[in-house]
C-alpha cells in the first residue's frame, strides 16, 4: 500500500476521532485499544495497527503514543504561529480549554472568532474554517503521520518520545473542568490512587489502598476513610488499618447508624502543595457479606488522570484490582459515574466496560480524571448458586 493510499485511510480515521462529541480524542484511542473486536477498534484500525510492538504493554502506552504523534502533527502543521490550519486542528481536536461535550461545528464556530488566525472581523459562517480542516487533516496531517507509522511500526522504542508528548499535554492536576469540589469534602487532591482487593469467596476480605496526595489548603492533617466495598444491604464500615504514612483515629458517625468514622493522621500537618504517600488495609470479618462491586467514593477534590510507565507501572490516575479465589464471577466490567442501579446491569457482549479474568485477576486504570462527587469502580455478576 502507498503512502498516499494510507493517508486517505487515516484521513478517515481523524475524521472520526475529530467528530465525536461525547468523548475525546485520547480516550476513544484507548477504547480502541482496549477492544481489539470492538467498533471503535475498526474505526481506528490504521492508527492501532502499528502500534503492534508495544502489544506487552497496558493499553495506556500505545494510546499515548497515538496521541502523541497526532499532537506533533498538529503542531508542525502551517508555517506560521497563527496558522490557520494549526488552530483549525487544535478546535477539532479539542486542544483548547472547557472544549467538553461539543460538536465539531461548535468548535469550528468559536475557532472563526480568532481574527488572528481568521479573517479579520471574522467570517459569519464556518466554511473557512471547514476548508481549512480539510486541507490541513487530509493534505497535511494525514500524510504526516502515514509516513511517520511506516517508520514507527517496526520500533517500539521509537514510541517513546511520542508518549511523553501526550502525557507532557495533560501534567496539569485537575479534577475536571465541569465539577468543583462541593463545600464539605476533603481538602485533598490525589495523584496516584491504587486500590487491591483480595476476595475470599464473595466477599471483600482485604482492602490495600496506596494514596498519594496533594494538599489543596494550609492544616490538612489526615484522610477520612470508610472502605466501602460493595452493597450490603446498608452503609456498613470496614475496619480500617494504617500500613505506612498515617496512624488511625476512629469515630463514631454523627447520626446512630452512622456507619464508623476512620481518621488516617498524618505524621505532620501538610501545607497547602505539598505531597503525602500513605497506605491503609480494610478488612471484612463478615464472610457472609456478599459485594458485587468494588466502588471508589470522590470525596475529595478529584483524582489526576492515569499515567502508566514504560514497564506498565501506574504512577497516577485510578486503578483497581481484584483478586479472586476459587470462586469466580460470570462476569466483571468497569464503570464510571453510574448510580447504584446502573453499575448492577452487565454490558452486553463487546461492550468496551467488560473486563478480562486472567488467572484469578482483574484490573482496571481509569484513563480520565475522576470527579469530585462522583463513584467509579469494578462490578461482577456471580453465578447462580446451585441448590443441592
């Protein structure tokens, strides 16, 4: 296949990443990658594709490295500063900020108010800036990349420089440009967040939680932690265990029934900036307390989209694993700011949300950042228990 073939074929593909307004470009890069049988997968086919040396690694890598290439595409694209094809693609890829759930002519229509990169006063329709796509996705861009992925699919290593571009495009800490921290939550923002979870039949027998955290106010001395692992019928506790960074204090709620109150002190009282590791360890004596989720509570000011090193380590974001015994689930996916009704109904089958049981594990890392007020998680489907 030629290069101008394979341009016209990624034109496609840019086309379909640029188009979609209920996600963005990274994260539907990463569906694709993470569902080699699923629709997006297709629509991206010759953007996955070369990315094939890095298959050892978590989907996280390749992802990253894909959107990095486009990025420095994006950035060589025109031969000025105020290029108006550069800015064409930076709407459509949504590089500016609070871009959110938009269309592409959302984006175009703000983009025909730059008069720097526009016509000055600008146009009154988008088809300037519609024409300007054009050129700069299918003459420009595309083209770029067809030449750079005939060079990139035999190196995995030639990957590298591309993913620090696109973790370098997203190293601000925020929680999420739609949803600030209500009053009332903890005065905390998390960088890395790991939670493991070791299952003893259908229970959530041990909790470890790694936190690292950056205070977000003078005074922060602790974390307030609850465990709450799963539906139980009530809002029960877990007992919590310091492991490392923090000591526990425990109270009761403020209401009777209140589930328990644990304070995980710190060894000293944080400035606003600075950082804290610490860990705890939940434990459930209850082995009769059937869970169908492991669920994380953002009760805090958010958690920092992921960031997977070159050997798979995850050094930021949300990521969750469950161990299981010899009593395993049908079923297992990921969700994201579901109610608890929601997250119960499984997705069906080449649903990008279904999970992979690999000898006895499963995992997940949250690509984007996790809001504040919001729940995200693992949920499994048991098998019927047979009555004999």
């Amino acid at each position: 296949m030629t290069v101008q073939m394979e341009a016209e074929r990624l034109g496609g593909a840019l086309c379909r990443l640029a188009v979609r307004k209920d996600s963005g470009p990274l994260r539907f890069t990463r569906y694709a990658m993470e569902g080699p049988a699923s629709e997006s997968a297709a629509l991206l086919a010759c953007l996955v594709r070369p990315t094939a040396p890095m298959a050892t690694v978590s989907p996280e890598a390749p992802a990253l490295a894909v959107w990095g290439l486009i990025l420095d595409g994006i950035e060589k694209t025109g031969s000025t500063g105020e290029s108006r094809r550069r800015n064409t693609l930076r709407a459509a890829f949504r590089l500016r900020k609070r871009e959110g759930r938009t269309t592409l002519a959302d984006r175009f229509g703000r983009s025909g108010n730059l008069p720097s990169a526009f016509a000055d006063p600008p146009s009154t329709t988008t088809t300037p800036t519609h024409n300007a796509w054009r050129r700069a996705s299918h003459d420009e861009l595309s083209l770029r990349l067809a030449r750079k992925l005939t060079m990139l699919a035999c190196d995995d290593k030639a990957w590298r420089p591309y993913v620090e571009i696109a973790r370098a495009s997203s190293s601000e800490p925020r929680a999420s440009g739609r949803r600030m921290p209500s009053d009332g939550t903890q005065p905390v923002f998390l960088e890395r967040l790991l939670v493991a979870v070791e299952m003893r039949r259908r229970v959530a027998y041990r909790r470890l939680t790694v936190r690292n955290v950056i205070a977000r106010e003078n005074g922060v001395d602790g974390y307030m932690a609850r465990a709450l692992t799963g539906w139980t019928g009530d809002l029960a506790s877990v007992p919590v265990k310091a492991i490392f960074g923090c000591r526990v204090d425990t109270s009761p709620g403020v209401k009777q029934g209140d589930s328990l109150i644990v304070d995980l002190r710190f060894p000293k009282t944080l400035r606003k900036g600075e950082r804290h590791e610490f860990i705890s360890l939940a434990c459930e004596d209850d082995l009769d307390e059937e869970r169908h989720w492991i669920n994380v509570d953002v009760d805090h000011h958010g958690i920092a989209p992921s960031v997977v090193d070159d050997e798979g380590k995850v050094t930021g974001g949300l990521s969750v694993s469950i161990a299981f015994d010899d009593c395993v689930p049908e079923a297992c996916w990921w969700y994201a700011e579901q109610t608890e009704h929601e997250r119960m109904v499984r997705p069906p089958a080449g649903d990008r949300h279904l999970l992979e049981i690999r000898r006895g594990v499963v995992e997940h890392t949250f690509l984007e950042s996790c809001r504040p007020g919001e729940q995200y998680g693992i949920a499994f489907r048991w098998p019927k228990r047979s009555h004999t």
